[in-house]
C-alpha cells in the first residue's frame, strides 16, 4: 500500500484486471485491508479464514505466490471454486492438524473475536509446529464492533501482536444506501448502512479497521505453552490427536 495507513483512498484491488467484488463492508473487510495484505505477501503464500465470496483474497492472489481459504459454508466454497481458488471446505476446528493448509501468511476477520481470535491462532500455531513452519498471522478488528474492540486489547498482549490502523471510506450517507460510492455501484451483494440507519452498530461502509499481526514461531510457541488455553473445541481436537497417534506438540 503507496498511501499512508491513516490516509483513506481508492483500493488498488480496482485496479486489477478482472477484480469485481461481490460484498460490501462490513460483510467483508474492508478492502483495504487487502491493500495491506499485498505488502505483506510479497510473493509468500496465503491463507484467508471465513472468506466469504473471496473479495479481499481475490485482490492478494494478485501479488501472493498461492493463495487457498478455509470456509465452512458450501456455496461460498463453490463460488470460491469458481473462482479459481484452492478451498479446505470445513471448519477450522474441524480440519486435522496433519492436514491443515500451508502458508507463510494467515488472515481472518471472524464473527466472534473472544469465541474464535485466540483459538484459531492456537490452532494455526499448533499446525505450523507440526509442518516445522513458520508464518505471520494478522488479524482484524473493527473500530465500530464492541466485541473486536473488547478482545483486541488482551490478544494482544498476551500474544506480543503489533497494530497496525488503516483508515477506509467506500461510502457513507446519513439516510439510505450509498449509491453515489463507486464500490456500491460494483458490488454484487449490496446492502444499506447509514449513520440514520446502522448496519449492526456501522454508520456506514467507512470507519477504522485494525489488523493485528502475530508472528509465529519458535517465541510464540513458548508463550502458548506457557499460558495454557481452555476451550471445548480445542479439547476436542487434542483428544482426536491422542486417538490418532499423533505426537504432542504443545
């Protein structure tokens, strides 16, 4: 990304030949955050987790050496398909260690920051010890969810995560739809967000976005095994582990 991160702009997703997206903030991250993604890349492999119709991983596949999602609904996998990228079609919680997809960069903005944030970078960074890698993992949080900003303060802290704060505008007004916004005006998918009528607490397809990156390695891993995680579905992973035969690795 050329620009400032405090300085809102035109993506240059819209500038990629055949780039047509199919939502709308905040149904998808802003897709300055892809921005930012695609100087991270660098001609790494990437991963997007809950993707959706692929908007923001459609616009890194442009500058990543691979990309491949992780998404549980079926027909954003097929749409995925179509699209031409490579989809492990389950949940994350779901996807056997030995298994799970490869990659020198992770990215995810979930539905639920405190259900989900802290589990899925153990599960990443339990997969990584595994495969003997390493990655960046960055992960999103929106300035106008309460939840994401509940969440992000202890994740990263605990974790040693940075922040970096990207400003966005793809369109706002006080009533109604925004039909003037150019990126309205492309997507598939609209749907209304205004300062008289919030889309779940967003006044509109504009705001402040904060993505998070946690490095993970051979640190990280002394920090997991040195905070110990309770979750039921992280139990349920390791007890298939220990029925597999698969050797403990923190």
């Amino acid at each position: 990304m050329s620009r400032p991160s405090w300085q809102a702009g035109d993506s240059v997703c819209h500038t990629l030949p055949g780039f047509a997206p199919a939502d709308l903030y905040p149904i998808r991250s802003p897709l300055v955050v892809a921005d930012f993604l695609a100087s991270q890349v660098g001609g790494r492999s990437f991963c997007e987790i809950g993707t959706r119709n692929g908007d923001v991983m459609s616009c890194v596949s442009k500058f990543a050496k691979s990309v491949t999602a992780i998404e549980m609904d079926e027909g954003y996998c097929k749409k995925l398909r179509t699209r031409g990228f490579g989809v492990a079609c389950q949940r994350v919680e779901d996807i056997a260690t030995s298994d799970f997809p490869q990659a020198d960069v992770f990215y995810w903005w979930p539905s639920d920051a405190a259900g989900q944030n802290e589990l899925w970078l153990r599960i990443v960074a339990r997969a990584l010890r595994l495969q003997g890698r390493r990655a960046s993992v960055f992960v999103g949080f929106d300035t106008h969810w309460q939840p994401d900003m509940g969440n992000m303060p202890g994740l990263v802290r605990k974790y040693n995560g940075t922040v970096t704060r990207l400003f966005f505008d793809e369109g706002g007004v006080v009533h109604g739809p925004a039909t003037n916004a150019p990126i309205y005006q492309k997507a598939s998918h609209k749907l209304t967000a205004s300062i008289a009528q919030p889309f779940f607490s967003r006044p509109g397809h504009w705001g402040v976005f904060h993505v998070a990156r946690f490095d993970i390695g051979p640190e990280m891993w002394k920090i997991m095994r040195a905070h110990p995680f309770s979750h039921p579905d992280f139990a349920k992973m390791r007890m298939r582990r220990q029925a597999g035969g698969e050797a403990q690795r923190g």
